[in-house]
C-alpha cells in the first residue's frame, strides 16, 4: 500500500514534470510568437522553458520539452512555415543547436540534481548514524588513517573527530584483537566482512569491549577503505559475566543443596502424581528398604502396610496444599520383605510443592525415631524406677530410722558411720557420740575378738549367719542382742560397709529360759502322767480283769459242782451273778478301747470305705442272732483315714443299728455317704426305736444311754469312741432320730487328710460329760 | 499212758487261782503230764537252768512252758527273752498266757519268739477249752526237736 502510495507519489510528481513540459513547450511557442519572422534568435526564446522544465520535471521532461522545442522550431519558425520542411540549411543549423542545447541543459539540470540528492543522502545518512548508538568509523587501509569519525564514535571511545581523523585506529584505540589485525582484514574483504569482539581503550573511561563490524570497500577514488562499525557490548559482557557467575554460583548452590539431600541422614523423597509415585528419593529413603528400588513405584506398593494409614494424609496436603507434621508416628512395616511385621516411630512432614504447570508434588522428610522413642522410653522407666528407688530408699530410710531394732552401718574397718533411733535407745549412746568410734565400744571385755573375726569374715565376703550376743551399753549394763551382720556392697559388688541390725532379746531370753523351765516341768508331769495313765490301763487290763476271771472261773466250777443240788432260786441267782460278771468284763474292755482311741499313732491310708463296709457287716452277722435285716449300701467313696480305728467306728455304729433296730421284723439299715464342700458325710440309719432328740447331747458321752440295760445290752462308751475317732480324723459326729422311728448316725471325714495324731487333751467337741454310774 | 515218758509242763503263774484254775482245766481234760508249777520268773528260770531249788532235778526240758507275763521279781517276758536267745533253750515251746489284748499287742511288739499266745478267757469253759488245747498240742501232739544239751547253769 505505501509502496504504491509512494509510486502514485512519484508518478504524480513524474506527470507534473511532464504536464509542465507540454505546457512549457506550448508556452516557448506563445514567447516566441511576436518575434517574426523566425530567426535563430527565436530559438532562444525556447531554451528557458527547456531549463525551466528541465529543473522542474527532471531530465526527461526536459529532453520532452527539448524535442517539443525542436518540432515546434520546425513547424511554426522555419521556412516554409507551418511545414515540417526546411529550405535555408541553416536553420537546421539553429535546429541542431537548440537540440543539442536542450540535451546539454537537462543533462546538467540533472548532473545538479543528483549532486543535490547525493548531499542530501549523505546529510540523512550522517543523521542516521549520529542517531545510532553504534560507532561507525572509516580509515584508508594504505595510508592508515581515519577518515571518517561519527558521534558514535566518539560517544563510544571518548574522541571527537577533530582528535581521531587521521589517526591510526589500532594506535588511537590500541585494539586488541583476538588473533590479529591482518587476519581481521583478511575476513574483511570478504562479501560478508568480518564480525567479532574487540577490545578499545577508551580516551577517558578505560577499556571497553565492542562488537565490531569490519569491511573493506573501494571507494569512488580506488583507495581501499576498511569501514568498522562497532556497538559497546561492555555492559553486555558484563550482564553475561555475571549471569555466568551467577549460573555458576546456581549451579553449585544446586550441587550442594543436591549432595546436602542425598547424604541427608533424613529420609526425603519426592512424590508427584499419579497415586504418589516415587520421583526420586535419597540414599537414607533408599536405605529404608534396602536394595529394593523406589523410584518409579507408587507408595502402595513400596510401603503395602503404612499405605492403609499414610494414604489418606497424602490426598488431604495434595488437595488442601497444606503442611502435615508428624511426630512420632507409628508406622507399620517390615525392615525387609521376609522380616516381621513391626512398628517404627517416625517423625516426618508432607510439604506439598506446586510446580508451575499446576502439578503437585509432595515432599516427604522423614526420621526415624524408633531408637531414640525406645531409649526415650527406656530412660522414662529408669526415671520413675529412679524415682521410686529413690522413694524406697527414704522410705527405707524412715524404716531404718523409726526402727525399734538397733540399725549400725559401720565400714568394713568396724568404724560407726550410721546409729539409728533403735541404737540409741538400746545401746545408750546418742548419735554424735557415737559415730566415728570402733564398733568394739559395745562388746564387752571378755568377748573384744567377736567384731573382728565377724569383719573379716565380712569382707572375705563370707556368710554371717544370725546370732545371739551379748553387748555392753553406755552406763556399763549389758543386754542380750540377736544380730543379723550383712555387708553392705556398691555397685561392682564390692564390699564397701557392714550393717548390723540388732534387736534387744534380753527379756525374750529371760522369758524363754522361764518358758523352758515350765515346759521341763510340764513335760516331767506329762511324762508323769502318761506313765500313770499306762500303768491304770495295765493295772486294769490286768489287775481288774483277774479277779473277773477268778470269779468267772470259779462260779463255774461251783456251778459244776453243786448246780444240781440248787433250787431254782439258787440257779438265778448264780445266773446274774455270772451276767454281771460278763458284764463287768465287757465294761474294762471298751474302756480300754476308749482309752487307746485317743492315744494310740494314727497310720493314714486310703481306705475303701465299701470293702470296710463289707467286712464289717460280715463281722457283725453273729450279731443279727437270726433277724431279718436288710441292708442298703449305696455307693462309697475311698477315704483317706486310719483304717483299724475307722473299722472300729463303723463296727459301732453298725452294731448299734443292728442291735437297736431288734423291735423290727424287718430291720432296715441304710449306709451312704454325700459329699458336702471339702468333707465326705457318711450315714447309717435304721428304722430301730430312734432317741428323743432332747437328749441327743448325751448321746456320745462316755457311759451315757438313753435305754436301760434290760431293753439294750451295751456299755454305753461305743459312741464315745466313734466321736473320739472320729475328732480325730478332723471330722464331726452328730446324730438324727425319732422315738420309735429310728436314728440316723453321721459323721463326717475331710477329704484331705485332717488327722490329728496328738494324743488325749486335743479333744476339740464338747467334754465328755463326768461318768456316771447306775 | 506211760507218765515217766511224758515230759512235765512247767506252768509260771503268781497268782493261785489262776493256777488252781488252770490245774482244773487241764485236769479235766485228762492232761497226763506232770505240771510243775513255779510262783515267778527267777523260779521258772531256775527250773530251766536246774538251779537253785531245782538243782537236782532231772529230766529233760518241759514239753510246754505255760508263761504268766505280770509276774513278782522276773516277768514273763524277761524269761522269755532269756529262752529265746539261750540256744540250749530256744526250742522249748513257750506260750504266754495275757490277761489282755493289751499284753497281747505288748508281746508281739517284743518279738521275741513266743510260740503262741493265750488271752485268760472270762468264761471259764473257753479258759478251760483253750488251756486244754495248747496242753495236748504242745504236750501230746507235737513232737519236740531233739534235744541240743540238758542241765548246766548260765
């Protein structure tokens, strides 16, 4: 569009300089018209128009109006007028010289008009570069010297023209090149020239360094002419060298802040999308699972057993964008793949990082803290143990200070270095008196090596077993002390002090000779009294017994002797008498039995209580003189008892049935056993003529019966054995009945054994009621 | 039967009646034997030994000794332990007469070898019937071991 503007610009301007040659030649013929007949004058007339349209339009609207000049010469001024032929020759001649005066005049109007152009171009061109930032200079390659010098130049080194034309540049500027001048021009005179960076010297302001143009043209005169054009580049230079310090300076606070990561003993990794994928990870978070590569593989499948409980914590700083710190965390994890399952405590934070195309990544910074939560752990036990060692010790302390017994701690050397309460109120001496002497200040005369062999026995590290002693107090007294010596060691074991604790047994010894002095005196009773209880039972085993006998045995030689002769009468009365003998005799013998129940060894066995049972019943048959009774034995256990006494106790109680259930047709007599808490209860029931049950307290004395002799024959001492036996074993004896509808008999045994093997007096039911004779 | 070929019985008994009672119970189970009856322990001893009021006696060992235990100076069971452990002597029947069980467990505890025992019944027909037996056992029945030595004083 411009261009075409600008050549409807230059046409119009081209179509004036032709308008106006027309017109100017159509005006030379106007001028020329008073001037007839044509001459050569005439023809002068047409030259101005010829310069005038020559000026105006340019050579060719000049040489248009020349030969417009030269028809019109030939039509209108010469002879034959208004023909195009010419009859004087000579006005050929004037034709000629108008033509070749025309051509003359546009070729120098337009010789003029380039000049003025050239000048014109070369003024803009000098603006121009005065207007650049860009040094432009000239100098002749023969002669050396500037030519040509602009204000760039001299903005760019300091000289002004006057000062650099005519100067050697290279002196002027003293340039260095980078290889030489020659090799430069040489570059130079190439089509493209040469390009590259010199350094000047400025007049005033020291080097500087451009980027210089070089090239060498031939001027209009044939003198070779190196133009240089060149532009500071010392603020660019600089800008660069500092950009490349500062690149450098990036580039190695990147090493380090790299080299700093990757030796970091802290586990860093860098997590980015999708699913937290590993992006990269330093050598402590590589060393978390050795050998095993992370980078590449997502957190689910690096760390399956966190993922569950470090998941969720991802999502929410990739999505919020925040922070997360944890402290301590527990982590599940294995230390290797086979390894077990474990719990590491971990410090670490979640720092989520934007990058510029709107990616999160996250960075992970991790401790692990096991070691330090474990020792941390470790050293709170030992604190609180510290802590309630220490509370032992003051209160072990109080203990050994309000302690009754007499506490010294003294060296191993036997010096006093503690003297509790207890020592001072037994020994006499107060504390501040005390400490710092020998212990053998408390030992009497007569025994001043005891310390010493205790000590030495002491530090060899020797057991000291308890002892008795005697000790002497402040004021002289003595006292009997029982002694518990032990060493005291530190740390290492080594003995380092000896403790004596004390306790003041004078009045025990006092109390335990009274004691072993009342005990001899009881034992000689007892002794006394168990050798008269053995001679009673011997005089009336023996003694007792042979006069029955006699007169058993003489009642029936009498009987043999004169029975025959005897009235009825007679025979009765030998008959009670010899009852009551058999009486008598029966009488000694279960004494002697009630009497050995309670002082014979008791031999404890398992007893099978229905074997027992059985043989008792079998023993018992004699007894049943015919009756018709039936037995019912339930199921017994096996106790644990002595068998001979426990047979004793059932021959009683079995008989008893037996023979208070002889009013029955029919006895009926039930044995069995229940097992109550720790006991086993055994019963035998008959339906018999029972007891009433007021007098059931009577029932186990000795001589006691609720029937008389005619309705039962008995002595009245069985049930006195079988809950002397019975009391024995650690059981109990009790009895159930009802007039004329039988009795029940319970005793119980304990299922461990509950023995007593002491002898008469551990009697622990009610006493046996004073024997009573009728 | 011939009375010089039955060897004597020697009854050690303190008291009479007991003495006068076993007599009769063997009396009237037609015991043929001689019975020598002494009052104590130092006399049946002195029997055996033939010593003292027995030092001329003749013939061999008794048949049978019929040994009280509770006896005045030296008890049954001191002359037992001295029979018992004299070789000349142990082979003599010894049975000891106990007025109770008592004596009885006493003289097994002892162990000393008597060769049976017999509780003084009450009843004076089992007296009578036990006396009776162990007369014609060891007396009759049981041939006595031959004889180691006769006489001699300890």
């Amino acid at each position: 569009m411009i261009s075409r503007l600008r050549r409807w610009k230059s046409g119009r301007r081209q179509l004036a300089g032709y308008t106006a040659a027309l017109l100017l030649a159509a005006a030379a013929q106007v001028a020329r018209l008073p001037l007839n007949p044509p001459t050569l004058i005439p023809f002068i007339t047409f030259v101005p128009f010829i310069v005038l349209s020559a000026a105006f339009g340019g050579i060719r609207p000049g040489l248009l109006t020349t030969a417009l000049c030269v028809l019109e010469s030939l039509y209108f001024a010469t002879e034959p007028l208004y023909s195009w032929g010419v009859r004087d020759p000579q006005d050929w001649l004037g034709v000629g010289t108008l033509l070749c005066t025309g051509v003359v005049i546009c070729f120098l109007f337009e010789r003029v008009e380039k000049g003025r152009l050239a000048d014109a171009a070369a003024r803009e061109l000098r603006v121009l570069l005065n207007q650049t930032s860009d040094a432009v200079f000239v100098w002749d390659l023969e002669s050396k010297r500037i030519t040509f010098w602009d204000e760039g130049a001299t903005r760019l080194c300091g000289y002004p023209s006057h000062e650099a034309l005519g100067r050697y540049p290279k002196e002027l500027l003293q340039t260095q090149f980078p290889e030489s001048l020659e090799a430069c021009l040489a570059a130079a005179r190439q089509s493209d020239g040469w390009r590259g960076e010199l350094a000047h010297t400025t007049r005033d302001h020291g080097p500087i360094t451009v980027e210089s143009r070089m090239s060498v043209r031939q001027s209009d005169d044939g003198t070779l002419r190196v133009i240089e054009v060149a532009r500071d580049i010392s603020e660019r230079k600089r800008l660069e060298h500092i950009q490349a310090q500062l690149a450098r300076e990036q580039e190695l606070r990147r090493q380090t802040l790299e080299s700093i990561v990757h030796n970091s003993p802290i586990c860093i990794a860098l997590l980015r999308d999708p699913d937290f994928t590993f992006e990269s990870v330093n050598s402590a978070y590589q060393a978390l699972l050795p050998g095993d590569l992370m980078v590449g593989r997502t957190v689910a499948e690096v760390w399956p057993d966190a993922a569950p409980l470090v998941l969720p914590l991802l999502q929410v700083v990739r999505d919020a964008q925040t922070v997360y710190h944890a402290t301590e965390m527990p982590i599940p994890r294995k230390r290797s793949p086979e390894g077990p399952l474990e719990e590491l405590y971990f410090d670490f934070s979640y720092v989520p990082l934007l990058s510029p195309s709107g990616d999160v990544r996250i960075l992970v910074s991790a401790i692990e803290m096991t070691r330090y939560k474990l020792a941390a752990e470790e050293l709170r036990k030992s604190l609180i143990e510290l802590q309630q060692s220490e509370e032992q010790v003051r209160s072990l302390a109080a203990i050994v200070e309000s302690s009754d017994d007499a506490i010294i701690g003294t060296t191993t050397e036997g010096i006093i270095t503690s003297w509790n309460c207890g020592a001072e109120r037994i020994y006499g001496y107060p504390k501040e008196e005390v400490l710092g002497l020998p212990v053998t200040i408390l030992v009497p005369p007569d025994n001043s090596d005891g310390p010493r062999r205790i000590l030495d026995r002491i530090r060899r590290n020797e057991r000291v077993e308890h002892f008795e002693a005697t000790r002497r107090c402040k004021h002289g007294q003595r006292v009997v002390m029982s002694l518990a010596i032990s060493p005291v060691k530190d740390g290492s074991g080594r003995v380092v002090g000896v403790s004596a604790i004390g306790r003041d047994i004078t009045e025990r010894k006092l109390a335990e000779a009274k004691i072993l002095e009342l005990n001899e005196a009881l034992r000689t009773k007892a002794r006394c009294s168990e050798e008269d209880l053995e001679s009673f039972s011997y005089s009336v085993s023996h003694d007792l017994r042979a006069p029955i006998r006699h007169i058993a045995g003489f009642l029936a030689l009498l009987e043999d002797h004169i029975g025959g002769s005897l009235d009825e009468t007679g025979r009765h009365y030998l008959s009670n008498v010899m009852e009551s003998t058999r009486l008598m005799s029966a009488l000694i013998d279960d004494l002697l039995t009630f009497s050995r129940t309670g002082k014979v060894e008791m031999c404890e066995a398992n007893v099978c209580l229905q074997d027992l049972v059985q043989q008792v019943q079998r023993e018992l048959t004699a007894d049943i003189h015919g009756r018709k009774v039936v037995w019912t034995v339930e199921p017994l256990p096996e106790v644990a008892a002595d068998p001979v006494l426990l047979r004793l106790v059932l021959v009683n109680l079995l008989g008893n049935a037996i023979k208070y259930s002889n009013n029955r047709s029919e006895a009926a007599i039930d044995i069995g056993c229940r097992e109550v808490d720790d006991e086993w209860v055994i019963f035998v029931r008959d339906n018999g003529v029972g007891f009433d049950m007021r007098y059931m307290h009577k029932l186990f004395g000795v001589f006691q019966r609720l029937h008389s002799a005619d309705e039962f024959e008995g002595t009245g001492i069985g049930l006195a054995i079988v809950r002397r036996i019975v009391a024995r074993h650690g059981g109990r004896t009790w009895a159930e009945g009802v007039v004329g509808q039988g009795a029940t008999f319970y005793f119980s045994l304990p299922k461990v054994a509950g023995m007593q093997t002491c002898a008469i007096g551990t009697e622990p039911t009610e006493p046996i009621p004073e024997a009573t004779r009728g | 039967m011939d009375r010089d070929k039955l060897r004597d019985i020697l009854l050690a008994e303190d008291d009479p009646k007991d003495v006068e009672l076993t007599l009769t119970a063997l009396h009237k189970h037609r015991i043929a034997n001689r019975v020598i009856v002494v009052r104590d322990g130092a006399s049946a001893l002195d029997y055996l030994y033939r010593r003292g009021e027995f030092g001329n006696r003749d013939g061999d060992n008794p048949a049978v000794v019929l040994l009280d235990v509770k006896m005045p100076k030296v008890d049954g069971m001191e002359v037992l332990r001295r029979v018992k452990s004299d070789p000349r002597l142990k082979t003599i029947p010894m049975v000891i007469l106990t007025s109770s069980r008592e004596e009885h467990d006493l003289v097994e505890g002892y162990g000393l070898g008597a060769n049976a025992y017999v509780v003084k019944p009450v009843r004076f027909n089992e007296f009578v019937e036990a006396v009776s037996v162990l007369g014609i056992f060891w007396a009759l029945v049981n041939e006595p071991p031959p004889l180691v030595g006769t006489g001699g004083h300890d």
